[in-house]
C-alpha cells in the first residue's frame, strides 16, 4: 500500500513540474502568411503581400524567422509567451527581414487562423491577421 502511495506521488509531482513554455503556446508552431495588416482604422494596407512569420517549436530557447516579400530576405527573431497577458514577446534579431518586435497580443488562435495587436507610438493600435501556410 506505501509503495502504491509513493508512485502516486511521483506521478503526480512529474505531472506538476513538467510543463513547459512549448505547453502555453500550442497551435503557434508553424508558418503563418499576413493577410490583413490594419492601422490607423484603416484595413488592408498590405493584405497578401506574401510576407511571413514561422514560428519554430520551444526546446530551451523560442526562435523564429520573418520573411518579407519586398526584398525577398529572411530574418530571426526569439520570442516568449506571457500565459497572464495571452501574449507574444518577439524580440528581432537581425537588420533584414521585416521587424516585429515587440509586445503582439493575441487576439485569435486557431488552427487556420492567427489575430494580434500592437500598441506602436507612430501608428497607435497595429492589428495583424495570418492565414497558416
């Protein structure tokens, strides 16, 4: 009966202590093309213009790239998930590429589908909608 009490307790400590960053942002794994870009009240701006966020899975560190259609360059970003505010820190990483840092609140997640907003002092609320590729 101890030794049946032990595993439990094993078992449920395991189960306690193993989650991690790859647990709170499931379903963000992937590449994700713009489809909408909104700001200043206006929709559209650069809808379908074939650039891209790819979101790698979480081992110890959280990494991505961006791809912008412009110049057809490609840069990195990291980023974490803050669980309490439902957001993503991207933090970029090279000078090509398009630059996301920042605070991006989603607003949506889902299979197909991914909603965020920014706060930008030059273009005040910034939404962003992707369509997963």
């Amino acid at each position: 009966m101890n030794y049946l009490k032990i595993l439990v307790s094993i078992v449920l400590l395991f189960s306690v202590f193993s989650c991690d960053v790859e647990d709170d942002i499931i379903g963000l794994e992937g590449t994700w093309e713009v489809t909408n870009t909104e700001a200043l009240a206006i929709s559209n701006i650069s809808a379908n213009n074939g650039n891209r966020l790819s979101f790698s899975s979480c081992e110890s560190l959280c990494e991505g790239s961006d791809y912008t259609n412009a110049d057809q360059s490609t840069g990195t970003f990291t980023y974490t998930y803050d669980q309490v505010d439902n957001a993503i820190i991207i933090i970029d990483n090279s000078e090509v590429g398009l630059n996301y840092s920042g605070t991006w609140f989603i607003l949506e997640l889902s299979a197909t589908n991914l909603r965020m907003t920014n706060e930008t002092s030059l273009f005040g609320n910034v939404i962003l909608q992707f369509k997963r590729l």
